[in-house]
C-alpha cells in the first residue's frame, strides 16, 4: 500500500486510510463507516 504518497499537509492520508478500509472491507463495515 503507497498510502504514504498521498499524505498531504492537511491530512488527506486519513481518507486514503479510510477509503481504502472502506473498500476493502465487507458490507458491514460499510454501515459502519456511514
């Protein structure tokens, strides 16, 4: 995972981590994340 390319100055490195969580993880996780 080359998340560390997308961390910027205003912490944009948190969405990729919790996009990327998000899509990988089950349905459940999805409810979840809402």
């Amino acid at each position: 995972m080359n998340l560390e390319r997308f961390v910027g100055d205003d912490g944009s490195l948190v969405l990729i981590t919790r996009y990327t969580c998000r899509t990988t993880s089950s349905p459940k996780d999805d409810d979840s994340a809402s």
